[in-house]
C-alpha cells in the first residue's frame, strides 16, 4: 500500500502511544525504517499515532505503571536488548493485558522465549546470542543466516496472521541470525500460540497468538518496507488494532 496526504480521513483523530520496546540507534536500518512507518501510517490512518522509544533500561521488570498508557507494544529489532528482563517484562504485559502487540526480528524471537518461560513453563528457555550453553537453546542460530537477505515466506493456516498478511505468500526482508529452534517448535502445536508464516523450507518464519486482540511476530522485517515508500500490511494491521 502507497499512502499519500490525500489518503487521509477527514474526521476527529483519535491517539494512539505506542511503545518502540528497545534501544534505538540511528544506524540500525531496521529502527529508521519503523520512523517512518509511523510517517506513513499518519497519512492513512483516522488516528494519530505517537510513537515513543522506551529504552530497556527504563523498564522495571514488575512493576507496569509506566507500561499501562500505551495503545500498543511492538518489540523492535537489534537484540541482544540492553535490559532482555525488561524487554520481556513488556512483552509479557502485553499478552497479559490484551494490549496490541508486534514482535519483528528481535521482537519475534523473545516473543517466543517469553511464552515459552511464562506459559509453557519452561524457565530454562534460553536465547542462544546470550547463553550459547544453554541447556533448552529454544532460538539458535539458523542454517543460513539472513544477515542483509530477503527470503520468500509462506502463511500457514487461517488465522490473524493470514487476515493482517492479506496474501497466501510473500518475499520478506531480514537481518537476522536466530530463529526458533526446529528440535522444540512442536512445543507450540497444542496451545493458541502457533506458527503460521514459514519458510518455503518449513523454518518458522511468523507466529500468532490465537484469542488475543493482536499478537503478531514476523522473524523478517515489515518494517522495511516503509523505506521504499509502502506501509507493510502486518504493520498497518498492527496500527488499526491499536486505535481500538
């Protein structure tokens, strides 16, 4: 989708804050890209969004007064976080309190490492990049890396993630090194949270969590797309479930 001036909606706009879970850097491709999905989103929506970088280290892992004003939590890339606690703290708040959610590269990956420990009860989930010992490695490296690739994708199944997708396949752009890891992905079968993008090789590429207002993950980069001037589906998908 190419959004213009034009395409905005002449009615009262309402506000939406919503949170950049991470630690910006100006040089990560990933996190100027999301400046200007918000650039773009402004322009289509009938809602004004307010994007607000939340530092890791401003998050206390517990305590969520400084979590409850937010419309919406996306989790963004380049990860290892400087607080992953606090990163999964938010997270966590965000599945718990039905509030819209959005985990891309990073965001995807401790997205998973998050239900794995609260839900499925697994403490000793662990993210490779920062125990390579791990004893329950559930993201590891991938077979090929994805630094700088772009890769076609496959939505598995009927679900929130094929209606915010709009489309049966796609080519994605990544930067990313860690995915689930395929030796604990049937932990995911039974419950509502479920695999639904893939990889034409089968490697999991996108989750959704079933019964929540919206809870997406995207191993790839939506984001992206903004810097060629279009605002990715999954992220304007994600911008109207937080104007709700």
């Amino acid at each position: 989708m190419v959004c213009t001036p034009g395409d905005s909606l002449a009615v009262t706009r309402l506000h939406a804050r919503i949170a950049l879970v991470g630690d910006f850097d100006p040089g990560v491709t990933a996190h100027r890209a999301i400046v200007q999905c918000f650039a773009r989103g402004a322009d289509c929506a009938a809602f004004e969004l307010e994007p607000i970088w939340v530092a890791t280290e401003s998050i206390v892992p517990g305590n969520s007064e400084v979590l409850k004003s937010f419309s919406g939590f996306w989790c963004v890339p380049a990860s290892p976080y400087r607080n992953t606690a606090a990163a999964l703290w938010a997270i966590q708040f965000a599945r718990e309190h039905d509030v819209p959610f959005l985990g891309t590269c990073g965001g995807f990956q401790h997205a998973l490492l998050e239900y794995a420990r609260n839900v499925l009860g697994l403490a000793d989930a662990q993210h490779a990049e920062s125990d390579p010992e791990a004893a329950l490695p559930l993201l590891t490296y991938l077979e090929c890396s994805l630094v700088e690739a772009a890769q076609q994708i496959r939505v598995a199944g009927d679900g929130p993630f094929r209606d915010a997708y709009g489309a049966d396949s796609g080519m994605e752009k990544y930067r990313c090194r860690y995915g689930l890891n395929p030796k604990f992905e049937h932990l995911f079968k039974a419950g509502p949270m479920q695999i639904a993008a893939r990889s034409v090789e089968g490697e999991a590429r996108g989750f959704e969590l079933r019964g929540h207002r919206f809870y997406l993950g995207t191993l790839f980069q939506p984001e992206r797309r903004a810097l060629e001037g279009e605002l990715h589906p999954i992220v304007k998908a994600f911008f109207g479930a937080c104007s709700k």
